[in-house]
C-alpha cells in the first residue's frame, strides 16, 4: 500500500449504506486510532451514530483510563454521543480462564469478541438501535472474518438487531486511519489490550532483542520528527 498521505480534509469519502438502510448505528469502540477514521466515515455518509466504549479486556487500569478518555476526546470534538461502559474486568477474566496461553486471533479472541459484541448487542436491543458494528476491524492485526463471526453471532441473540460486517480498511480507510492518528495524535498503544497480549508482545520483543514496551507514553506523530518515513503503526511487530 502506498503511504503518500491521501490528504484528509480534501479526501472524498464513500458514501457508506448500513444494513436495511439503518440512519442510526450503534458503534463499539475499541480505542481512539482505531475509531477515529471509521467514526469519520459514518459522519461523511449523514448516518447517525453513538460510541459504545465497553472494553473490559484491557489492562491495567491507567491502559484502559487512558484509551477511554483519548476516545471520549475525539467524539467531544466531532460532537459524537460517547457511551463510557462498565470495566467488568473480573468477568473478562473469568470467561477467558483456561484460554491464557492462546495466541492473538485464536479462541481467546474470540470469546474476548463475543463478550464486548453480547454487551453493544444487548445496549442496541434495550436503546433502539437496529444495527450495530465495531471498530475493531479496521487494525490490520485483526481477523476480519473472526470479528464479523462474533458480531453476527452476538447480534443474533435480539431480533431486529443487524451486524454490519464492512471492511472498514478498504477504499483507503487503513491509510487513513493512520493519517488521521497523527493529525490527532491519539495515544498509540503498542499491544491489543489484556494482559497476556502485554506479556506475549514482550516476549516476542526479547526474542528479537528488542525493548520492551513503554506504557502509557507514546502518542502517534512523535516519531515523525526523527522517521518521517516510517509507517509508526508498525510498532507492534
Ligand atoms: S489479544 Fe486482544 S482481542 Fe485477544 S483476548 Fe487479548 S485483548 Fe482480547
């Protein structure tokens, strides 16, 4: 892919049509670069929008304080209602016990899917929403078809409630999404969120002799002073 910037206040945006024509989309969010560029995208079609914050697989606490409020951040600057959920952490691990050693993208994932999915879900039947979606997709450290599997699945637990499945990264949306990461400089976070992603990146870093990661300090754009031409995203290799 190219990384010549696709210029974000003059770039036309796809006009997006969610599942049965919905006007309004219940939006789960996983952090603030992710979010971002697919927040502006449903904004640019005209579909109406709230952010569902309900993350109770990041850890520790000041990680998930800090990803929160950079969220709420953006959404308070493009006037987007924000839904701060509960951080239920402890029922996060108890779904998750015996799945500590799976890799990112296994069954683990899965379940840490459906879990935060059944919530956004359960707020789209109780709040009127007929469709709901998720930012996760967009990162390219995702499984797309896994994501699109637990928001299907959770979405089919209350009639009238619809999972749309876009490829958030398409027509430009993963450039874009780093583009806008910098403009904004959101926190960049440099491991998916629990803490066996924490431990396992850090391994993985130590096997390759490289540092491990700094919590809580760096933000997209700083690097650029010093590797303008490095796509910053690639932190987390
Ligand atoms: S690696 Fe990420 S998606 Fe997988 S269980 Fe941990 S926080 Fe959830």
């Amino acid at each position: 892919m190219s990384s010549q910037p696709l210029g974000l206040e003059n770039y036309q945006r796809p006009q997006l049509v969610a599942p049965q024509g919905a006007r309004k989309v219940l939006l789960h969010s996983c952090c603030a670069p992710c979010a971002g560029e697919v927040m502006l995208a449903v904004q640019a079609s005209g579909i109406e929008q709230t952010v569902f914050f309900y993350n109770p697989n990041i850890h520790p606490a000041e990680e998930y304080m800090l990803r929160k409020n950079e969220n709420k951040r953006f959404c308070d600057k493009q006037g987007i209602p924000f839904v701060d959920a509960d951080y239920d952490k402890d029922n996060w691990f108890e779904r998750v016990r015996g799945l500590e050693n799976e890799p990112e993208r296994g069954q683990r994932c899965t379940v840490c899917f459906d879990m935060r999915f059944e919530r956004t879900a359960l707020y789209a039947s109780e709040q009127g929403f007929s469709v709901i979606s998720s930012t996760l997709g967009i990162s390219r450290w995702k499984n797309m078809e896994q994501i699109n599997d637990c928001g299907l699945r959770a979405a089919a637990r209350h009639e009238g409630v619809d999972y749309w499945t876009l490829n958030w990264r398409k027509q430009g949306g993963s450039q874009r999404m780093i583009e806008l990461a910098r403009k904004e400089a959101f926190y960049q976070q440099e491991y998916c969120g629990c803490v066996y992603s924490l431990r396992d990146t850090n391994r993985y870093r130590l096997s390759r002799g490289r540092d491990l990661i700094k919590r809580l300090v760096k933000f997209y754009g700083a690097e650029e002073k010093n590797e303008s031409d490095r796509l910053i995203v690639s932190s987390r290799d």
